[in-house]
C-alpha cells in the first residue's frame, strides 16, 4: 500500500528538481507540479492546496489538485469566510514559518467546534501539514499536505522527511512565489480591522449587533474553538467573566447555540464585504 511506504522515490525527486534547472520563472501551475513531485517522491499524501494570505483578505488559491467538487469545499467555500476562523490562516497572518500539524496550531477545543462541525468536518481528513513560508509584503505562502481518513495521518518517519525538507521548500518558495502583493487588493476592512489582546476584534462585523470589542473578541475565539478557559488566558480575563459575556453576547443576539452564532457571523462578512 502506498501510504505504508517509507522509501524515497530518489529518481522521482531527481526528476522534479530537474525542471527547475535553468528556469528563474515558473506559472503556479509549473511550479506547484513541481512541488508536487518533490513531496510525492517523500510522503504519502492525497490533496495539496497552496494559499497565499495577506492580512485579513480573502486568501488567494496558487494552486490545487482537487477536481471541481472538493475545490467548491476547500477552496470556494473557505474564502467566503470560513478562513478567519482557520488556525492555519491565523499561524500565517502571526508570519510563523516553519512545518506545523493543523492539530499543532488547534485551539483546544478545535474539533468539537461549530466551524469543525460546519465547514472543517466537510473535508473528511485525517491529517493535515502545512509549509508557512513569510514572503514579501507581509504575506504568507501555505502549502498544505492532506491525507483523507482512509490514508490515516502522516506516520512520524514520513513527518520527520517534511521536516527536513522544509528548509529547501521555503528557499523555493521565496524564489517562485516571493512577490505576490500585486495579486491582493486593499480593502476597507483592511484598515478598520484590529487586535485587542491578541484577538482579531472585527468590530465592524459587529458593529449592528451592539456588541462591544471585548465581547466582538470573544465571539472570534469561541468560533475558532477556544474554551472558556482558553479564552480567558489570551484576554487576561476569569473564566467566570468569560463565560457572562458569552451569555451576554447570546441574549444580545438573541440566540441559544453556537451553530446560530456562525451563521450570524459568516453572513456579517458576506454583507460587510458586499
């Protein structure tokens, strides 16, 4: 079985460096075929998406190998909205480079959340890896590695070949896709967008529904999937105190779920962004 496999297809990997001699330009297609060869001569895997993320815009696709009815999922979909509450998306906004398992950078109570529930749990992974990779122009440049339930998650032999690689792939990286502002547009949101004590308070979202920046805060983390707990240690707040805002932030709201809490924020962005 291919996902069992623990030796390097050294010819593969010959081969796909082989198409980068001589090219100082490559398209994302070129490339990330590329990149795809590098990583199949490695690992295991079954999907790659590759994002490039700018402050709080829409990520930009470089490129994929999903056919059209995953990409309306992974790619369609998660810029609409759902991407503000990816850990992924907020590992590349901090600008942390380096190798990470989504369960690394998952809050912690990630999987039992509504966004894993509602969008994440649509995907039917079993693992995902990410290559961050800070470019130019405050943006970040993700590859993504995924395995369905069926291939399991990454083995360890076969994480710790990513890990050694990553040093090259990020040199790549800045070399065929380290000036990727151009593809960005400023927005409004951009600039009315702001942290308050480590959170993104999108005070614009909020704005109609009468809720204050601390509770705007809150609502964020507790969509990302962060307990109450977690949340009180990232705003320096009691748990007790965090759990009376989010009851303040549903009697507000007038709502009595978190399911409904997402829906009201995903079309705040989609009536903010219109």
């Amino acid at each position: 079985m291919e996902g069992l496999r623990m030796e390097i297809e050294v010819e593969r990997l010959f081969a796909a460096f082989g198409r980068l001699v001589g090219r100082a330009d490559l398209s994302d297609l070129e490339f990330g075929d590329i990149f795809r060869e590098m990583m199949r001569s490695l690992v295991h895997f079954d999907h790659i998406v590759v994002f490039a993320y700018k402050g709080d815009q829409p990520p930009r696709s470089l490129y994929t190998t999903f056919g059209p009815e995953d990409r309306a999922v992974f790619v369609t979909l998660y810029q609409r909205g759902p991407y503000l509450l990816d850990p992924f998306y907020h590992n590349a906004r901090a600008r942390n480079g380096g190798l990470f398992r989504m369960r690394q950078l998952a809050p912690d109570r990630f999987f039992s959340s509504e966004y894993y529930r509602t969008f994440y749990i649509k995907t039917a992974l079993a693992e995902e890896v990410g290559f961050f990779v800070p470019v130019e122009d405050e943006v970040t440049v993700v590859l993504s590695l995924m395995r369905r339930e069926q291939s399991g998650a990454f083995p360890s032999a076969e994480y710790g070949r990513l890990l050694k690689v990553e040093p090259l792939v990020s040199i790549l990286v800045r070399q065929y896709w380290g000036k990727l502002a151009h593809r960005f547009t400023t927005s409004a949101s951009r600039t009315r967008r702001r942290r308050t004590n480590g959170a993104s308070a999108t005070n614009t979202i909020w704005k109609n529904l009468k809720l204050s920046a601390r509770e705007a805060a809150i609502v964020e983390l507790v969509l990302q999937g962060h307990s109450s707990e977690s949340i009180g240690l990232k705003l320096g707040i009691t748990t007790g105190t965090v759990k009376v805002h989010r009851r303040n932030i549903y009697l507000k709201l007038g709502i009595s779920s978190q399911t409904q809490l997402l829906s009201i924020y995903l079309k705040s962005i989609t009536d903010e962004r219109s």
